[in-house]
C-alpha cells in the first residue's frame, strides 16, 4: 500500500502515515526499512498493513529540499564554501556551540599566526565537500534531526 507521513517524531520513533485507501496508520521507527532511520512529514512512503498498523516501511519519494522547515544541503554547502571561516553553515544548521568556536577562531584567531582561521577554513573546505556528497536522507539524519557538529 501507498502512503504519505503525515507525522513523525523522532524523538519516541513514532509516526502516523495516511494511506491512499483514506485510513490513517501507525508505525515505529523499527518498521522503517531501507537502513532510513527518520523521515519528515510529506515523505511518500510504500508499506504492508499489519494488525491495523504501517509496517515494512519504505521510502518512495523524499520530502526534502525546504519543506517542513528542513535545512537544505545545497545552502549549508555553500555557506561552508563561502563563509565557513565564520562558522555561519554551523549557524544556519542550528549548531551553535561549533558556529561560536569556528567564528572565533576565524575572527580573533588572527592573533596568533593565523593558524586557527587556516584550520577553520579548511574544515570548512572538507565539510562543504561532505556536504555535497552525502544523500539527501543522510544529510537530514546527520545534521537536521542528528547531533552531529563536525565532519
């Protein structure tokens, strides 16, 4: 059967799907298959119905690209391209402790033989290139819904 999230929140891994039959569904992180591991509201999903609940969960069509408030890969990348020395992709992706420290080290880093801001950029130069190169689904995992800071 064929379905669209309607819900998901990832923090207890539940989730309700509306399926095209008009009925509503329940599933648990633990019936989504396909290694994906979290999926936004929008997302087109193909499931089995079991015992009145979405099971064997796979996703069709990915709701990414802007929607429900989801960071976008292409901008964090190139903010990370652009103004990585600022920390500003760090900013932009809701991690601020890591923004804080790639900002001062750009900025005031200076001082001490322009090390810090050489280091900074080139984090930046290697998380603009992960950024690129990582799926869709992976990248929100990562760093929209995961806790990942750097690299």
């Amino acid at each position: 059967m064929r379905g669209r999230v309607l819900s998901y929140t990832d923090l207890d891994g539940t989730g309700l799907i509306s399926a095209d039959d008009g009925q509503r569904y329940g599933f648990t992180r633990g019936d989504l298959g396909g290694g994906v591991r979290s999926v936004v509201p929008g997302t087109e999903v193909d499931f089995e119905l079991q015992d009145g609940a979405a099971r064997n969960i796979y996703v069709t069509t990915p709701a990414y690209g802007g929607l429900s408030g989801d960071k976008n890969k292409i901008v964090a990348a190139l903010l990370a391209f652009f103004l990585g020395w600022l920390g500003i992709h760090k900013f932009y992706l809701g991690k601020t402790n890591a923004g804080i420290i790639m900002a001062l080290c750009g900025t005031i880093g200076w001082i001490l033989f322009a090390i810090p801001p050489m280091v900074v950029g080139l984090i930046a130069f290697i998380e603009f290139i992960i950024y690129l190169v990582k799926s869709d689904q992976q990248f929100h995992e990562d760093y929209v819904v995961g806790d990942k800071s750097w690299f």
